[in-house]
C-alpha cells in the first residue's frame, strides 16, 4: 500500500514537472547554462526508478500475498468440508466442490490483493488531480470533474448486472467440473459399454450451457466498458471545447490547457483502474458467495460440549430404543431398534436390501445421528463421546474399498500414520497380504494407481483389512466386505477377517449367507427392524425369513 501510494504520487508530480519546465524554464529569458535541465532530467530519471521498484514491489509480492490468501481460504475451506457428515456429501457433486476450492477462491484472492491497492492509486490520483487542477483554473475542473456522478452511477448499474451474470458463470464451471470428475471416475464403465458419445455429448450440452452464461456476462460487460470509454472520450471533449471558449475570454491561457490534457492522462487511470475493479469485484465477489455459502454449512454432528476421550474401550454396545431417517425424508429406515452385543462378540446381520443393515452400522461411528433413542459403548451414549476418539476405536471394512494413489505402504500407513515399517509388514501378514505384495515390482514401495487400479479385488480387500489390522480397533464393522469376490479370493479374504475379528465385537453385514454359516448370533431385519435372531442352524429350523433367503440363495 506504501508503495502504491509512493508511485500515485509520482504519477501526479510528472505533469507539474512539465509544466514548470514550459511555463519557467523554457519563457524568456532562457537560462544561460542547461544545468538546471539536467538536474529536472535527473530528477525525472530518479522518481521514474523509484516508480519501477514500488511497482515491481506491488506486482511481486502482492500476488505472493494473494497466493498466501488463497492458501489460507483454502485450509480454511478444506478443513470445513473435513467436518461435514455423509449427509452433506451425499448431497452434492465431487467436481462441484472441487470448484469452490480452486476457481472461486482464485477469484476472491485477486480481489483481495488488486482491490485495495487500486482503490488507494484510483483515489490519490482523482484526490490529488482534484486539488491541483482547482489551483490552475476552477471552472475548467469542475466540468471535468462533473462526469464523475454519472460515471459512478453508470457503473455502479452494470455492475449488479455482472455480479449476477459471474455468478451464473461459477454454477455452469462447477457444473462441468462435476461432469468431468463423474466420467473421468466411470471411464471403465463408459468404455465397457462403448458410450464415448454419450459422455460427449453430455459434456457439450454442459459447455454449451457455460458458453451462454459467459455470453450474458460479456454482453453486460461489453456495454460496461464501452461505457465508460465513451464517457472518457466526453471528457476531452467537454475539456477542449470549454477550455476553447475560456481561453477565448482569457479566462485561460494555452500552457493551462496543456497542463489539462496531461492530467486527464493521469485522471482517466483511476478511472480505468476502477473499471477493471468493478469486474474484479464482481469476479470476487461472486466467488466469494459461492464461498461463504459453504463455510456457512454447520455440521450436522459435532461434539458435545462435554464430550470425553475414550480410555481402554470393552467393546459393549447397546441400541436402546433407536429409529433413524434420512434427513428431509419422512419415512424412518429403522424404527425403535433394541440390541445388545457383548464385548468380543461377533453379530451378523442379514436381509433383504434397503431394510437398514449398512444404516444401522453407520450409527455405530456416527456417521448419521440418531433421530430417536440412543446408542453406548460400555455404558457410555455415543453423544457423549469426542468423534475422533470414538472413530479411533471402530474399524471399517467396506465392499467398495477405497485406496489412495501412492504405494502399498502408504494405504496400509493410513490406519496407522505413525506406524512403524515392521508394523505395517506385521498387520500385512495378518492381513494374508504379504506374499502377493512381495511379488510386486516394487513390493510395499509400488504405486498401485488411482484407487488402487492396478490391483486385484481381493488384493484391494486385503490392503484394507490389513489397513484395520494396523488400526487395532476394539469394535469392527464387516460391510458385505467378501460379496464383490471370486471364490478363491473370498476364502483367503474370510479368513483374514475372521483373524481381525478375534476377540474384538464384531458386525458384518453379509449377503452371501455362506459367510456367516459359522456366527452364534445371527441377526434377521426387515421392514418392520430385527426379526430374527439365533445361530444358522436354529434359524432354518425356525423356517422363517432367514430360512426362505437360505433357499433363495441355494436353491
């Protein structure tokens, strides 16, 4: 800002210097030596290097402290969207928020280090050639200085426009960025069903779209523009013509309109500097919306202000009276479930799809909150307990695993940061993943590609498991975490699971009932909650819905 002030204020000074070489220096009678020339040049010459630098200082490191913005904002961001629940995200489009935390915030951080300091140079300069165009001739400032009310209205107007226009802008980019994200991820599936077309298609309607809201914009800031350089033309106009007719009158003499011409120069840069502050600010601003309009989200699960860390953890869990539905629906997924489970036991839970097995067991980590009863760990109610350390001692081994770009290492590290190499191998081996991963190129340094793409489903299934091996977490959730696989991959998979579950409590969803022949307590939902409850044998002896899946299955 003190260098923007610095070279405004040698802006203004250069056509004082001129006029005091043309109305002193170069009258009658002339100086006899060129030394007093030669010390203005230096002069000049001096206040033009001091300019380069304060510029070049406002260029560097204003963009360095944008960028230092942007980083900021977008831990800021980041950092929010770690807090949202699943209920947020399974409401919205990847590449959606992916916009808001790169194209948005670009805007909103150019806003914030140009906008400053074009105002300050735009007002030092309109201040500044204020006062002394006042101090050579009144009236001639006035009618210059008399299009500014108009001007500012007339920006002021379009902006609002724009402001709406960019903001339509930043919709139809994120939209196309979801679109990309949501092809780019379904690339297999789009090409197994050779429907390139189909993805192209899609992607042009959305370019299209974009094209249109872009076209809008351009028309709103065409007229802007143009606007404000007719209104610059005026200006000289208005200036000449008057300074015609006063120095007629001898109201004003020629060196007086020179000087005037030099500083419109010097007056119209602000001006322009507040044209291209407008479309900043609209850019910004819009940007800024889009920003603030997630920030503004609250998350749906938080601590409670009491919330306590969790010391040793048994295992106990109990469901005392639970229902749960989706928020904005008005049907419950589960209704008044009760339940107990002992620490170490291993439960299954079965039924048809859409009856609630993965809803009840995403309770458990509070992943959704309840919406009537409550849940405990070892008497404690889930509510009462912080989310990291309860998240800390539950582990998850889902059907549809997710693995990280990077190397074996790194995905099994994940369940445990700070672990140790010899760990990672320990929790491998457990995990039945050490030999196959000895066999690749690299073993636990290979890059497995994004989302594990270079591996196998039962080598992905592995890595996770020993991901939870290395995690040691007293309560596991098993999400139908063998039905994707082949048989031979499901048999050392099923024994790696039934390895991590020892000694732990143990939910696994299962739809394969073959799975889970071998649990003592096997739990049957449907509609209506838990319907059944017993070991494999005792519920086909009962011949009820778990018996009529068992023949559907094997029949």
């Amino acid at each position: 800002m003190v260098c923007a002030l610095i070279a405004a204020g040698i802006n203004l000074a250069f056509p004082l210097v001129v006029r005091y070489i043309a109305t002193d220096l170069l009258q009658p009678p002339l100086p006899e030596t060129l030394k007093p020339f030669i010390m203005i040049a230096v002069v000049m010459v001096m206040m033009t290097i001091i300019e380069y630098f304060c510029n070049f200082y406002i260029t560097f490191c204003g963009h360095v402290m944008g960028a230092k913005m942007e980083y900021d904002l977008r831990n800021e961001l980041f950092s929010h969207l770690q807090k949202l629940s699943f209920n947020y995200y399974d409401n919205q489009k990847t590449g959606q928020v992916m916009s808001r935390l790169t194209n948005d915030l670009f805007e909103i951080t150019e806003l914030y280090h140009h906008g400053p300091e074009d105002l300050l140079i735009s007002v030092v300069k309109l201040s500044g050639s204020f006062i002394i165009l006042m101090g050579i001739n009144p009236k001639l400032t006035l009618i210059v200085f008399s299009f500014i009310p108009v001007m500012i209205y007339f920006a002021y107007h379009y902006n609002m426009k724009m402001r709406r226009a960019f903001q339509m802008n930043r919709a139809k980019i994120a939209e196309i960025n979801a679109g990309i994200e949501d092809s780019i991820s379904g690339v297999r599936v789009v090409k197994s069903f050779t429907n390139e077309h189909l993805e192209l298609d899609k992607f042009r309607r959305n370019n299209h779209r974009y094209v249109d809201s872009k076209r809008n914009s351009y028309y709103f800031m065409g007229r802007y523009h143009s606007g404000i350089s007719a209104f610059s033309s005026l200006i000289y106009v208005a200036v000449v013509t008057a300074a015609a007719l006063l120095i007629r009158d001898g109201q004003v003499d020629t060196l007086d309109l020179i000087t005037f011409l030099l500083y419109i120069n010097t007056f119209l840069d602000p001006i322009k500097k507040l044209v291209n502050f407008g479309e900043q600010f609209q850019n910004g601003f819009s940007g800024f919306d889009r920003f603030y309009e997630l920030l503004q989200i609250d998350p749906d699960i938080v601590d409670a202000p009491q919330a306590i860390n969790l010391a040793e953890v048994r295992g106990d869990l109990e469901f005392v009276n639970v229902s749960f539905r989706y928020p904005g629906t008005e049907h419950n997924v589960l209704s008044q479930v009760n339940l107990k489970v002992a620490a170490g036991e291993y439960v299954a839970l079965v039924g048809p799809s859409g009856v609630g097995k993965t809803t009840l067991c995403s309770l458990i980590p509070r992943f959704y909150e309840v919406t009537e009863g409550q849940i405990t760990l070892d008497g404690k109610d889930l509510r009462t307990i912080k989310l990291k350390s309860l998240r800390e001692r539950i582990g998850i081994v889902q059907q549809d695993v997710y693995l990280f770009a990077g190397t074996v290492l790194e995905n099994i590290r994940y369940g445990r940061p700070q672990a140790t190499v010899e760990e990672v191998i320990n929790a491998a081996k457990n995990a039945n993943a050490h030999e196959f991963i000895s066999a690749l190129p690299e073993g636990y340094d290979t890059d497995i590609g994004q989302r594990g793409v270079k591996l196998s489903g039962g080598q992905k299934q592995r890595l996770s498991i020993a991901r939870v091996f290395l995690k040691n977490p007293p309560v596991l959730i098993f999400d139908e975490a063998t039905s994707a696989l082949d048989n031979e991959s499901e048999k050392v998979v099923q024994d790696s699971l039934e390895a991590l579950a020892k000694n732990r409590t143990t939910f696994v969803i299962a739809h394969r009932l073959s799975t889970i022949k071998n649990a003592k307590r096997i739990l049957v939902l449907d509609e209506e909650g838990i319907v059944e409850e017993g070991s494999h044998e005792a519920l086909l002896a009962r011949d009820g819905v778990y018996a009529q899946l068992y023949r559907m299955q094997f029949k």
